[in-house]
C-alpha cells in the first residue's frame, strides 16, 4: 500500500513529535487516521498501557490480538478485564487466530515446531496473521520502546512500516520500564499477572520463560535460541 503521507512528512512528524507525551502521540494518530487506526495488543505491560491510552482518547477504538492458541491462561484473564473496563464491543478487540489448528500444524510440519523453527511456527501462527489483519488499516501502533533490545534502539516514534506497507506508531519509543510502570499504577491499568512473576515480556506458552534479575527484559522469549523477535517487528540495529 502507498503511504498517505510522503516520507518527509512522516520524517517531520516524527521529528516534531519526539520528546511529547505518548498520549498527546495517540490523540495525534487518531485525529490523523481516525478508524483506520489499530493498536497490535499482546496484553503485556506496554500494550495495556496503549489500550488504557486509546480507549480513554477514543472509547470506539479497536485492538487486535494475536491468539496463537498458545497463549497463557493469565492474558485471557487481561483481555477480559479489559472488555468489561472499557465496555469492549466486539468489533473493538478482534482475536486472530493462525489459518492452521495446532493439530494441522502438527500434521503438516511436524510436532513442537517452536523447538526445531520457530521462525517458522511464528510465521503460521503470528506474521500471517499479522499480515491478514493489517491489510484493512492505513496505521497501526505498537508497544515497541527503544530499551527493550539493540533491535529496537532505532525505532521512530512514526515511521512506515515497510514490511507491511502502512504507518507504524510507536508512542512509548522513548519511553522506560519504570515509566510504563508508574503508569499502570497512576491509571490502575488491568495488567497481566505474571509479570508479577518475573516475566517481563510475554509470549507464548511454549517460548516464553521468567527472567532474572539485571537480564534484558526479553531474554526469557525463545531462550534456546538467537530469535529475539516473532517477525512482526523488523531486526534491525541502532542508527
Ligand atoms: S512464540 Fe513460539 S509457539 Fe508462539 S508462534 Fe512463535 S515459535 Fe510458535
């Protein structure tokens, strides 16, 4: 899809944007894209923060969440608190699921395809997804902050996506840990209960582990491996 705005102006929002509060970052990509606009959720401490920031802006908004059929029992429990807290209707949270049960995964490539390519299992039951769903949308958002990872120390605070071919916010790209934190609390934003648990980033049941203290806070997705990302965020190192 081509950009609705050329990549100097994107350039200049992001310029002009940087240093302002990630909510006055929402309220811009609203007035901007309105319901083209979508927030990618996993229910992780980042994402509730996002929702919590989009729903208080904008109560029609709408959110996806990838649900891998390997999710924990405790997002499902986040997702809930949220429908009831901000009186989600249906078309507002959209659950997408992999085209293949586990089982048909299993037939077609094997059993456990997260221990031998999980590049592969998040692609069938993440990116594809991914793709299907932002096909329909002009702008999407994300929970990406600079200090998660070297792959993520770049990120703009708006910027085409060009793997997917449409605007990507990152409204908390400057933002830290603490920060979103104090947020949570500030707002009583309903988060999921295993970072209580010392899972500060959380993904599937099958590759996500408790980290510890001093660790990077994604060391504990795909521990056996190199993969620090699922494939929907671009790998990519600081400028
Ligand atoms: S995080 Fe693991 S189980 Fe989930 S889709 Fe990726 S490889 Fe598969």
């Amino acid at each position: 899809m081509k950009s609705p705005l050329a990549a100097n102006e994107l350039n200049s929002l992001h310029q002009s944007l940087e240093g302002t509060a990630p909510q006055e970052i929402v309220r811009t990509a609203i007035q901007l894209f309105g319901d083209q606009l979508i927030l990618a959720c996993s229910f992780g401490a980042e994402d509730v923060v996002l929702a919590d920031m989009l729903f208080r802006i904008n109560p029609q908004g709408r959110l996806f969440y990838l649900d891998t059929d390997f999710l924990f029992p405790e997002t499902f429990v986040v997702r809930d608190r949220f429908i009831q807290r901000y009186d989600l209707q249906t078309n507002q949270i959209i659950p997408m699921k992999s085209a293949l049960t586990p089982e048909e995964q299993a037939a077609q490539y094997g059993e456990a395809l997260w221990l031998r390519d999980p590049d592969q299992c998040c692609k069938l039951r993440k990116v594809d997804s991914l793709t299907k769903i932002l096909r329909h949308y002009q702008a999407w958002i994300t929970g990406i902050r600079r200090d998660q990872s070297p792959t993520r120390a770049s990120a703009k605070i708006v910027e085409w996506d060009t793997k997917f071919g449409l605007v990507k916010w990152n409204p908390l790209a400057a933002w830290s840990w603490d920060q979103v934190w104090t947020y949570i609390r500030e707002h009583d934003v309903p988060y999921n209960e295993l970072h209580d648990q010392h899972f500060p980033s959380i993904g599937c049941t099958h590759c996500t582990a408790p980290v510890l203290p001093g660790e990077n806070l994604r060391s504990g997705r795909w521990k056996q491996f190199t993969k620090t990302e699922c494939g929907l965020h671009p790998v990519k190192q600081a400028d």
